[in-house]
C-alpha cells in the first residue's frame, strides 16, 4: 500500500534497492529524505539534525502530500485510526538500528520545571535597570508589559530574558542580547526543546483562535492577538506543528517575516489537510519595506490581525487511490 500510494500520488522521487528517496519538503534540500521500503521509517539526512524529521511514514507524507494524517493512517494501516493524542509511546528503529522512542503526542509532555539563576533579575528590579531601558527605548514595550510578561534581565550576560513556560511551569528561556554587535542576539536555555515547546503554549487553552510569531519580541507586541504562540526560530519544528494540530484550533493566523514564503507554505499545505483555516498577517512595511512586527505598537499589531488576510486553499486531481489532495494557494508571498 504504501509503494502504491508514493506511486499513484505522482510526487517526484528517485529509488534505490532500499529506500525511496525524495526532496525534503522542510528544508528543501534535494535527495535528503529517504523513506525505507521495508517498514516505511524516513529521515531527512538535514532535517533530523536540526528539527529531529524522522520516524513513521505518515509524518513524511503529511509533508510530501498534504494529507490529513487521520486518512494516511487508513491508507497505510488498513484501519479507521482516529488521530488521537495520548501519553502512547513508541518503540522504533531509526536508519542507524539503535532504539529511537518517539512519542505520539508533544502537545502533552511532561516537561521538567526549572528556576530562574539568582542573576535573573525582575525586570522592574534596580539590577535589571539597563535590560528595561533596551526594552522601553529601543523596542517600545512599556514597563508594565516587561513586567507582565515576567520579562527578566541577567547584567553579566547582557540579555533579556523570555520565560518559556508550559501547563504552568518554568521550563526554560530564551535570551535577546541588548548589544547590537554581539553575534549570537537569541540563545535558548537547555531546557528549551522546539520539538516539544512553544513560547507562551499556554495561551492555546481555550483559544478559537492561534498566532503564531517567530521571536519572542514580536509574539509580545502581538499580545493582544488570540492564541499568541512564539515558534523561537524561522521555521516551525515537526514538534510544535503536532502541538498546533493537536490543540483542535480550527484557524492559524501567521505573522511570520516578510521573507518567509516557503515556511508560510509548508504551513499552508498541512493545515489544508487538517482543516485549518489560515489567515496571513502583515506588519507595516516600514522603512525598508520589509516589516517587523517588533517596531509596531500593539494596537496596531492588533490590526495587521483584523485585517488579516484568508489563504485559500485549492483542488487538484489525483488519481482515485487518494482521491484528491489539498494544494494551497500562497498568493503573493
């Protein structure tokens, strides 16, 4: 079933005697997913290092295909699997033969909770003076924001700090350098895992809506926008899609960059096999033309939402073994 269904799907692949090998629809990077013919287990050679892409067939051809995930386990399984997200675990082999256990559902992991070091100060703290005048000056929050969101500042490092806090608990953080010239401006703390972790998760529960942002600068300034989630890079790991998916929101508004059309695609073609509306939003051009939402005031953050626009999503044939797949229309990205 699964050699019929890569076949008669017409995506493009070439093969060798052990595996059916694809371009990466995540990284775009050619001949870098290979899918093993034997029991269907993939890996991106690329991926895996960076987002961890690997494990079961439907993962791989969620991305490959645009597929709801429910129907390709149907397809490949034989049965009526409803896509449910539990504690189950899974014991696999990964292409190296080691055990790999993946589990079934980040939505619900239980994370470690961690504390702040003694130098993390309050950002309404003397000690933390310089990190609330980089947040007020420089990037426009007020004070009584910075402290709402439990902004914190460590002075030896230089850094902001963002809480990444899940079901309640501290899991981790991710600080922003105030100095312009330092290299690294993001570093997370060893707790933070994308594949099981988005910024301020929390604001998913009983959300209608979901936002999602790349930086912890631009997910604040969008505070005031439903669901407001923070991806903590470019692109959004295998790990934090499942969370997406598995928070049953039925509409995605993106306010990635500019310059992020393919991400802003892949997104597309996987919330079309879902059932999830997506709706794109744009911060004002700027001086450059290019936008940041961390340069807006909040309220006007508020309104690139309410003036988001609906990517659609269109049809085209394929042939009866999968009926028809969802191929998104991105527009003018």
């Amino acid at each position: 079933m699964l050699k019929k269904l890569i076949v008669d799907s017409g995506v493009s692949f070439r093969q060798n005697s052990v595996s059916w090998i694809f371009t990466c629809p995540k990284c775009s990077k050619r001949e870098k997913l290979y899918l093993r013919k034997r029991d269907g287990r993939f890996v991106c050679w690329h991926c895996a290092t960076t987002e961890n892409f690997k494990g079961k067939a439907e993962y791989a051809l969620r991305e490959l295909l645009g597929v709801n995930i429910t129907r390709l386990r149907e397809w490949l399984y034989g049965v009526n699997v409803n896509a449910s997200y539990s504690n189950f675990v899974v014991e696999v082999n990964d292409f190296f033969g080691d055990d790999d256990v993946i589990p079934e559902d980040l939505f619900i992991v239980e994370h470690l909770e961690v504390d702040y070091p003694f130098d993390y100060f309050p950002i309404d703290d003397p000690a933390a003076a310089k990190g609330l005048a980089y947040l007020v000056e420089e990037r426009g929050f007020t004070p009584a924001l910075a402290k709402e969101f439990d902004i914190r500042y460590n002075p030896e490092a230089r850094r902001v700090i963002f809480p990444v806090i899940v079901n309640g608990k501290l899991i981790g953080w991710q600080g922003r350098a105030i100095d312009k010239n330092t290299t690294a401006k993001i570093l997370s703390s060893k707790g933070v895992n994308r594949e099981s972790a988005l910024m301020f998760q929390d604001n998913l529960k009983g959300a209608k809506e979901l936002t999602l942002l790349e930086g912890p600068i631009t997910g604040v300034k969008c505070h005031l926008c439903p669901g407001m989630v923070v991806s903590m890079g470019k692109s959004v790991s295998e790990g934090q899609l499942r969370i997406m998916i598995a928070s049953g929101i039925k509409r995605w508004n993106l306010g990635l960059d500019r310059d992020a059309a393919r991400e802003l695609t892949r997104l597309c073609r996987i919330a079309a096999g879902e059932g999830i509306e997506v709706y794109r939003m744009l911060p004002d051009p700027g001086k450059n033309g290019k936008g940041d939402f961390g340069d807006m005031h909040p309220h006007a953050a508020y309104m690139a939402y309410k003036n988001a626009r609906r990517i659609m999503a269109g049809q085209v044939f394929i042939p009866p073994l999968v009926d028809r797949f969802s191929q998104v229309v991105v527009g003018d990205v």
